[in-house]
C-alpha cells in the first residue's frame, strides 16, 4: 500500500479543474505532466482525455472532455459530472505540479525500495547484490529524460525487448583470430582502453569505433577534450563510406556535456531513439562529476567507471570508457619499462573489477631513451622491447603498440599489436606479421619435406 505522503488527490483535482478551466495554463503545464502524475484511475483517464485534446491542437473544455470521456472511456452521466465539476486553483499552478511530479518520483522510489527490500528476504544474495540493486535503482532514471514520443513504459518496453550479452564482431580477420580471439566483445560490457597523454587514447577509440561502424554497429562517442567537428575529421580521414558516420551520433561540451550525468543522460537519449550498440567515453580524467572536486581523480574516475559498467548494462551495448595513467606511478620506469599496466592509471581496483577487458596504449617516440636518430638528428626508428640483447628489435617512428592487460574471461593474448600512426589516424600494421608468418609457414613447410634419405 503506497503511504497518503505520497498522494494528494486533492491537489490532482485541482489541476484537472485548472486544465479544464483555465486556458492560459494549458501550453505552460502540459509539458510537465503525464498521465503517471495522478493515481486514482479516473483522474488518470480524465488526464488522458485532456491530453487528447491537446496533442490534437483542440482547445480543452468541458463539453469537449465530457463528450471524450463518454465515447472513448464509456462513462456514466454521474462520473462525467464528477470531473467537469472539479474546480481549479489561481496561482502556484507551476509549482503544484512540481509537488506532484516529485511525489510520482518518490512512489516509484518506494516501490523500487520495496521490491528490494521483498529481494533481500527471500534471496540468498550476498550484501553487495543488494546495494547494486539500489545503485540501479537511484541511477536509472529513465523517466527524468526527455525522449520525444515515448513514455517512461516504452522506454522500459525497448529496453527489456533487446537481447543480452549480444556478441558484437569487428570487420577485422587478424584481430578476431588474435587480439579478439578469446574475448570478443559483447553488449552489457565495458573496454577499458588507458594511456598516457599524447599515445593514441582517442585514436584507438575513432579506430575501434570506425571497425564498429564498418561491421554495421550504430554507436555515440562523448568526447570533452576534443569538438564534435574535429572528431569527425579523424573519421573523414580514415573511412572510405562517409555514409556510414551517419550511424555515429558524437556529443562535445559545446552540446551541454559538462559531467558525468549529460553523458549518461545524453547516452541514454539516443539510445532510446536508435538502438546503439556502443557507446565511447572519452576521457575519466577530465568528466567532472557532481560532488567531487577535480582534484579527487581516484573517486571521480571509480564513479564514472561504477556508473558506465552499470550504463552499458542498462541500455545493452558495449561501453569504451577511456582512462588516463597516472604518470607518478612511473616515475622511476625507463624505457619500455613506461608502457602502464593496470597498477597505473587511476581508478584502477574499480577498473580491474569492472573491466571485461582493459588495453594499453604505449608510443615509443614519446621516451627519448626508446628514440633513434639517424646522422641528420632526424628520429628514425624506435627501440623495441628486447633492443638492449638485439639491435635488429626497432621499428618506424610513428609505431604505436597496443597490448592487452586484462581480461575477465579466456585467455589472456600476450603479444603486443602494431599500429602506425599515419595521416588516416592509426593503420594497424599487418606487413611485418604477415611476412613473419609466411616465413614460419615456410619453415614449417621445409621442415614437413625434409628427409635424410
């Protein structure tokens, strides 16, 4: 049973009357009310006709309710009368409703609170089930979101509609059968890709998102540090069907996203609208988020973390949160001793928890110690991992190398991934594999056909 606090039938009949009786109020109210706004049945069909009414472009009178009311709903002389009597207020209209509003918020809290409270009686969960369940439950407000042309029980209707754990593939042979092999990826879960400054953060993200694109995925991509128009000159350079960036919704500050909850609010939006499949944060470091100082960057990046893993659950896509290193934690590290592991980046407990698969970033040219120069002082190579016992171990300058550092289930792929940096953003480098694999198959060949006979 919901408590009276919760209910003002009164004050319901009130705005009925004024909706009824009063036209100047109509255009400024109607926004703000639903018919989830009233509780008693025939003040919710009475609202539903107003409603009618209005969207049809009619103007709202008794007669015109009435005659609704008695064609559509089959009421009774009495019942009619009961409602084209009801009498209207003078004043405070706007924050009436807003008293109602919040009353509708606070039933649907309650009813969320008891329904957990029922869980945790009857389910053997331990603690922590439950107070995600009240995380959700405090988070999820879809209701609070305006989405043009559907109600809070579409939304719920859409979500519940989508399949989980849906399996999303890349258009990529060598990563599918390497990189990707044991996890893949999968809607409902987070990729954590995490870097220092200026190694490609944002570049493997347009790339990882391009390959989405290609395979047919529709996605949104968050970015603070960056425009929307600049983002999409990454994408202009490095995907030949331009056609496909339609299916790539990209939101910048310049559009309203100035923390954590206009990402997830923004996220939330265009899902309900397209069905995505993906969704790109980027980046932790820099998402402000309401009650946390900037300085607080464990707290903040936990929060985002906490909040995206349980975002890419709610609207059933694959969640690219994008996290910045921590350079104090390498300090001390020289050479390819500075491409981070999970110890090194912020939040990172909540990241190794909540990741299904996290991924470092690491640029050679970056560390003067991995750099070579050639006679003119130009930079020509980089010093790969094993240069000090084999000078033969470099590669190009732009290289950029990405190597997975956590995965939840499988194994985990332990060789590092070539890409260049090239004028199309990152090119992944398949050459240098390609003819060492072609070598082993020969080896391999020759060894096959080889007979001391």
């Amino acid at each position: 049973m919901t408590p009276d606090i919760l209910i003002s039938e009164k004050m319901e009949e009130a705005i009925i009357g004024s909706l009824i009786w009063q036209d100047e109020i109509v255009p400024v109210l109607m926004p703000k009310l639903s018919v989830d706004t009233f509780t008693s049945t025939r003040l919710r069909a009475a609202f539903e006709g107003i409603k009618k009414l209005y969207d049809a472009g009619k103007d709202i009178d008794a007669l015109k309710l009435e005659q609704w009311l008695k064609d559509e709903k089959d009421w009774k002389d009495h019942e009619v009368q009961n409602i084209t009597s009801l009498e209207g207020i003078y004043g405070n209209h706007e924050d009436t409703v807003d008293d109602l509003n919040d009353r509708k918020s606070r039933r649907e809290l309650f009813n969320g609170l008891r329904s957990i409270l029922n869980d945790i009686q009857s389910e053997p969960e331990p603690t922590s089930h439950f107070l995600g369940k009240i995380e959700r439950l405090v988070n999820d407000r879809v209701d609070d979101i305006q989405i043009p042309g559907l109600t809070y029980s579409e939304v719920l209707a859409k979500e519940a509609e989508k399949p989980e754990n849906q399996k999303l593939w890349i258009d990529d042979p060598f990563m599918q059968e390497t990189f990707f092999s044991e996890t893949g990826f999968h809607k409902g879960e987070i990729m954590v890709p995490f870097a220092d400054t200026g190694a490609g953060k944002t570049y493997f993200a347009v790339w990882m998102a391009k390959k989405l694109l290609e395979s047919g995925h529709k996605g949104v991509f968050v970015i603070r540090e960056s425009r929307a128009k600049k983002l999409f000159e990454r994408f202009e350079r490095s995907v030949d069907d331009k056609t496909l960036l339609d299916n790539l919704i990209v939101a910048d500050i310049e559009q309203g996203i100035s923390n954590l909850n206009d990402a997830v609010a923004t996220i939330k939006y265009h899902n309900a609208l397209s069905d995505i499949d993906f969704f790109v944060v980027d980046h932790l470091k820099i998402l402000p988020v309401d009650g946390l100082k900037e300085w607080e960057e464990g707290k903040r990046i936990t929060t985002c973390i906490n909040r995206l893993i349980y975002l890419s659950q709610e609207v059933n896509a694959l969640g690219i949160p994008i996290s910045q290193v921590n350079r104090q934690t390498l300090n001390g590290s020289h050479g390819w001793g500075k491409e981070p592991g999970l110890p090194n980046i912020y939040g990172s407990s909540a990241i190794e928890q909540a990741a299904h698969l996290a991924v470092s970033i690491f640029r050679p040219s970056n560390y003067e110690e991995l750099c070579i120069y050639d006679s003119n002082g130009e930079l020509s190579a980089v010093k790969g991992p094993n240069y000090s016992n084999n000078p033969g171990d470099k590669f190009p300058p732009n290289s950029v190398f990405i190597a997975q550092k956590k995965v939840r289930e499988g194994r985990l792929y332990r060789k590092r991934v070539q890409f260049l940096h090239t004028d199309k953003g990152l090119v992944r480098e398949a050459k240098k594999q390609s003819s060492m694999d072609d070598a082993m198959r020969k080896a391999k060949q020759q060894k096959q056909n080889y007979s001391p006979f």
